[in-house]
C-alpha cells in the first residue's frame, strides 16, 4: 500500500531530507586522499546530531554505521573503516539516511576523490543525469515504471547497465516503504502516481555488467565483474504540478 502524505507530512520529511543534503554538502569538502572512511562517518553523525536529527541507517537491520561509503566497484552498502582509506582516483558513493520527528529523509551522491579518470567522470554524471531524469517523470497521472524506464533508457543509452536487485523505495514514517521503484522497466504501467506520494529514487549504474553480489560482511554489495559503479538518491515530493526535490537547500 503506497501511503499518501499530507502536506505537513511532507514539510516534516523535508526536515530530515534538508539534514541529509546538509551533510551530503559538508561531506564534499572532507573527500581527500588520505581520509578514512571511518573519519567521515565520524563527521557525519556529528553533523546529524548537531542538527536535531538521528542516523537512520545506524541500528536498521543491524547495520553498524551513520553512512554508507561505497568505493569503485562497490555498489552501495559499503561500511565505514579505519582500514579503508581514500586513494587519489577513487570515486566514492556516499549515502546517507536521517530521521527527525519520526520522518525519515535519504540521498546520496557519488563523489570523485581527486582527480579520477574520464571514464569515471562519464559514469558519475550519467548516474546523476538519469537521477534526474527519473524524477522529472514522478508527477500526478503517470505510472510508476514511467520513473524506472527514464533511468533505464538514459544508462543504457549511454553504454551503461542499471543494477537489478536493489531498488528506490516509497519513504515516511519509516525509511522503506511502498512502492519499491525498480531502476528498469515498461513505461506505462505500474501504479499510478498521486499528488502526496514521497519518494527516494535511486539509480545504481555500472560501468560494466549490471549483476552485483554481496560480500561476506553481509552488506557491501559489488559488481560481479569489478567495474565501477556509481548512486546517486533524491527524496523527492509529488506535488500538484509535478516533483520536488526534498534533499535539496
Ligand atoms: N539508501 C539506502 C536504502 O534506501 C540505505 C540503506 S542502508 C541501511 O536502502 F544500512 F540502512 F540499510
Ligand atoms: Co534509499
């Protein structure tokens, strides 16, 4: 069942959703070679705490960390660590999930870790540019796979594979909630789209094949074939006339 949000609903996840992209904003200029993983978590939650919010992610399903730091050919779920540092021609996919008053808000973006390679680059701004994509089709009449085949079609056409067995997600209350927003499929079917319905889209893309397999550590999905990979995740409102970005300042 996809929950409908009021409007007051709304401005409560953006409350949480302005903590994330706050963070998401600070953690830009931490991104150095030489920083650990673990430095930025630090930093993160600090951040989230200073701000009135708690880490979503913390606690959820057992999940030990405030971020998800995601390198190379790491999809997403990548833990924080001491032991990984950054290398100059990393990119780094950094999710991160807040909650204030009982809402919850959720984005992350891939970043480069000095200077990184063309390819790299290319694959960072697809990734985002069918973020965007996707969204722009998250307005009232439309069908949900409408969003899913947006995506799809920008990654593919550029030479890229979307991943298949994580999706974006309705979002509230709790972090994850109807509909699930799979980054593939037929436009025109799936269920409609209302004014009211809150949503975290999130493409996953990868330079090479789309299979991905989760490591022994329960969690850090990567790609089978070691290609990079790169995510990119908005919080995004229907409204009236049309989607607004809640991750935003
Ligand atoms: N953005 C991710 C998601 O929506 C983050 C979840 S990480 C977890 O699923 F640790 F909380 F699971
Ligand atoms: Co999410």
């Amino acid at each position: 069942m996809i929950i409908l949000k009021s409007l007051q609903e709304i401005e409560k996840i953006r409350k949480a959703c302005l903590v994330v992209a706050e963070v998401l904003d600070r953690i830009r200029g931490e991104i150095r070679p030489g920083v650990s993983t673990q430095a930025l978590d630090e930093l993160a939650e600090r951040w989230i705490g200073e701000a009135g919010a708690k880490p979503a992610f913390k606690g959820y399903r057992g999940y030990p960390k405030t971020l998800c730091t995601s390198l190379n050919n790491e999809v997403i779920h990548g833990i924080p660590s001491k032991s990984v540092v950054l290398s100059a021609g990393d990119i780094i996919s950094i999710d991160v999930g807040a909650i204030i008053d009982g809402f919850y808000g959720d984005g992350a973006k891939t970043f480069p870790v000095g200077k990184i390679t063309p390819e790299a680059e290319r694959l960072t701004t697809v990734t985002e540019e069918s973020l965007y994509r996707g969204i722009e089709q998250a307005k009232p009449g439309n069908r949900l796979y409408d969003i899913s085949h947006a995506v799809q079609k920008h990654v593919e056409s550029n030479g890229y594979s979307v991943v298949r067995e994580f999706v974006g997600h309705g979002i509230g209350r709790n972090m994850h909630e109807d509909p699930q927003i799979p980054n593939f499929g037929p436009s025109g079917q799936g269920p409609r789209i209302k004014a009211g319905m809150v949503f975290a889209i999130e493409p996953m893309v990868n330079l090479g094949g789309s299979a991905t397999v989760v490591r022994e550590d329960g969690w850090t999905a990567v790609t089978v074939d070691g290609s990079l990979s790169a995510h990119f995740e908005h919080t995004i409102a229907v409204m009236p006339d049309g989607p607004v970005i809640l991750t935003t300042k």
